[in-house]
C-alpha cells in the first residue's frame, strides 16, 4: 500500500492550525479565572441599586438580614431599600464590610470583594438612591 503524501501534509497542515486555534482561544478566554478580575473590568458610571447593589445584598446578606431571617441577623433587616438606608445612614454600612472600627466583618462567611465594597461606597456617595 503506497501513501500519497499529497494528500497528506494539507491534513496535517490543518489538523496543527485548528489546534493551534483552539489552544491560544482557550488561553486569552480563560485570561482570568478570578470573579473580582472580571468584575474590576466593567466600568460602572452610575451605581444602581437594582442592578449593581441588590444583587450583592441578595448573594451575601439576605440569608441573615431579611425579613424571614432577621432573627439571625440580630434584628438588622437590609431587605429593600428603605430598610437599607437607615443603615446607610448610620454610616456603619461600609465600615462593616472591612471591619473598620472594631466592627466584626461581614458577611462572615467571607468578605465581599474589593470591587463590590468600593461599588456599594460609590452607590453611598452618589446618594444611595433607589434607582
């Protein structure tokens, strides 16, 4: 049996260049496993409550500090946002997040990432509004 050559180095020319491919899509696509890389890459203008901080509250508060818990969360409800805002204006929202001020750190499961707490300090100073 005599193989023809021809026909196989155009193969093996794409069977090298479509590895080649999926190798370097696979390294830049998974550039960064981190989730607080990936979050540091969007750029926010404005921070939303509904958006940006509901979904952080939900993920790492709520299991404590919602109405069907509060017994957990010593009393302190942060579902919704007019039950937010009177923590806000406590000005111990933050500093709960980094343990600033001898306060113990929540939640205590693990801190928040430095993008989610400085997302929610933005949200603070651009007026924590309900939007």
């Amino acid at each position: 049996m005599q193989l023809n050559l021809m026909n196989f180095f155009p193969m093996r020319r794409l069977v090298l260049s479509m590895s080649f491919f999926v190798l370097f899509t696979t390294f830049f696509s998974c550039s960064s496993d981190n989730e607080e890389d990936l979050f540091e890459d969007m750029m926010i203008e404005t921070a939303s409550f509904a958006d940006n901080i509901l979904p952080i509250l939900q993920t790492n508060c709520y299991g404590c500090h919602s109405v069907d818990n509060a017994v957990f969360g010593a009393g302190l409800i942060l579902e919704g946002h007019s039950n937010l805002i009177s923590f806000v204006d406590s000005n111990k929202f933050p500093e709960v997040l980094t343990g600033a001020g001898g306060l113990s750190v929540m939640p205590p499961s693990g801190q928040l990432t430095t993008s989610q707490i400085d997302l929610i300090q933005q949200w603070i100073d651009e007026g924590a509004l309900d939007n």
